[in-house]
C-alpha cells in the first residue's frame, strides 16, 4: 500500500481511483463496509482503491478538550487498511487553516484537481468541510457539476445497533473486549515500544513488558488473557500472555500503564515494539492484603488466562506498505 502525504500534484498512477472518504478509527466492520464497497467499484472499473483519511483526528485539533482517546493509532490504521486491501492512502494533514476550507474548497482543490478522484464512497453520516456542513447530498450535486460518481453506504450494524467507534471504546471501558471485537472484526490491540519499569513482576515470578498507553483509549482496568505480539523486520511473533491494564493499587502509582507476560517466552524485551491483542477480561484489578496474596492471584490469573486462550488463534499480518513522503 503506497501512503501519500503530499497530495498535490501527484502523477498519473496515484489519480483516479475510487476513493472511500472517512477517519475510520478502529477500522470497525461499518468502515470495512464502506471501504468495501468502494474496493468492489474499484474492481469493476479497473481503477485502484484508496482511501482519504485526516491524521491528526479533526477533533484532536478543533476540540482537544473532548477529543476521544484513539482506537487504532496511524501505524494501527495503515495496517488495518492495508488488509481490507487499499492500494493507495492519501493522509491529509489536518490543521485549524484546513478547517477553515468549505466543502466547494474541498471537493474542488482535493478531489477534483488534486486527487482526481472518478468516484468517492462515503457512509451515511460523513461530514466535512467548514463547521462540517458538507454532507452526502452535497457531495451528490459535486459529482454531477464535477463529474464523479458518488456512492452512501446505507447503516451497517447487528441486533439492532449501528456498528460505530463510540460503542467499541465503550465496550473497552466496560472491560468486554470481546463485544469490541465483535464490532471491529477483530481483537483490539495497543502497540507501543517497551519502556523501563520497576522489576515488580520479576520479583514475583512473574517478568512483564511495561507499556504506555499513549493516544490509545484506556480500557477497564483489570486483567485480560491477550496475544502478545514482538515485531520485528520479519514480522511479528505471537506468545499467549496475561496482562495487567490499570495503576497497580499495591504499589501505589497513579499512571495508567500495560504490563504483560508472555508464556512461553525467554529474552529481554525492553525497547521492543510489542502489540497486545485483548482477548478476554479476566477480573477486574484489585489491591491485596500481601504479597503472598497477590502472588497467589497471579498464578490463578496466568492459570485462567492459559485456559482462555488455548482455544483461540493469534492476529495474522498481511501484505507490505510503501510510503511516500
């Protein structure tokens, strides 16, 4: 998959391809709806498949004070486009002067004269341009004055709700990982590099990778069975883990952080890029009487999350990515 950054003047093999328009945090089954209809026209007209994307989120810049934590950070959101099969994504910075640009500005300067774009693929409820009053009946009268085609995707949902990335951070925040999953089409993961931490887990048997959450949304605090992904230049290699999201009561810290230990696995893993794919909730986290008594529960919690995940198959990567600066 080829990543545009500079968007303008672009040669010829990056013009013209169907062009599904969206932030697509998490990159839910409603977005892989989106995107999947635009992959299918995208087919039928022998054209390539892109997607338009803003980085950093509109809401980060406009309204940083409300701005939600993030389902899938940009590195999370190429590879999850790179698997629905997007051959080119056009990221658009995102700035307050941007913001500022109407939705003539937008049609007109990106995707007409910058992208070229024969047809967009929008869900039911995208906006864009100034004060977001451009939406999919403007975008129609566009295409017909512009000459693209333009396509809504009708709601995509299960038993009655609309798949969306505010029911998946709630899911997360309530501790049902597999309720987000079932949403995403897959686990949810966090990916981050391992930083220093206190030796803790070593002390008591149990070594950890000590994360930051970062950008990503924080989840219930708790114990989770996960998968452990170490990426390498090779790809990534997967441990079944169990993993502590929380402040750690005992030991009296107030940061939220990830500590995960990996079965099955001997080395260092400090400065490694780990992903952590939440599988399932185990308890919720707890301060204890001792450290007997906390090591207790942490052998019955690596027991429980081992019996979790005996059944269950790691994430799968797909395919490469190519940028272009």
């Amino acid at each position: 998959m080829q990543i545009i950054r500079r968007y303008r003047a672009l040669p010829n093999s990056s013009r013209g391809a169907i062009v599904a328009l969206g932030n697509f945090d998490g990159v839910h089954l409603g977005h892989r709806g989106v995107i999947g209809r635009a992959a299918e026209l995208a087919h039928t007209e022998r054209v390539p498949l892109g997607v338009l994307t803003f980085e950093p989120h509109p809401v980060m810049v406009l309204r940083p004070e409300t701005s939600p934590r993030r389902l899938s950070p940009f590195r999370v959101k190429v590879r999850r486009l790179r698997e629905c099969g997007v051959e080119i994504l056009y990221m658009l910075p995102f700035s307050n002067a941007f913001s500022q640009k109407t939705p003539e500005d937008f049609v007109r300067e990106v995707l007409v004269d910058d992208l070229g774009a024969c047809h967009v693929v929008v869900g039911h409820d995208y906006r864009f341009g100034k004060s977001r009053v451009g939406d999919c009946q403007f975008l129609a009268r566009a295409g017909q004055e512009f000459g693209f085609g333009v396509t809504e995707v009708s709601p995509i949902g299960n038993a009655g709700e609309l798949y969306s990335s505010t029911r998946v951070r709630s899911y997360l925040q309530r501790g049902e990982p597999r309720l987000a999953a079932a949403i995403l089409g897959h686990m949810w993961e966090v990916e981050a590099r391992v930083v220093q931490g206190d030796a803790r887990g070593r002390e008591l048997g149990y070594p950890t990778a000590n994360m930051e959450f970062g950008d990503h949304v924080i989840p219930a605090y708790g114990i989770y069975a996960v998968w452990c992904g170490v990426v390498s230049s090779q790809g990534t290699d997967w441990y079944a883990a169990v993993a502590n999201a929380g402040i750690r009561p005992m030991f009296k810290t107030n940061i939220p952080t990830l500590e995960v230990h990996l079965f099955d696995y001997d080395g260092d893993l400090y400065g490694k890029y780990l992903r952590v794919a939440f599988f399932n909730w185990i308890r919720p986290e707890e301060k204890f009487e001792s450290i007997d008594a906390l090591t207790k529960q942490m052998d019955e919690d690596a027991r429980v999350a081992q019996f979790m995940l005996a059944g269950s198959k790691p994430p799968t990567d797909i395919g490469r990515t190519a940028f272009n600066q």
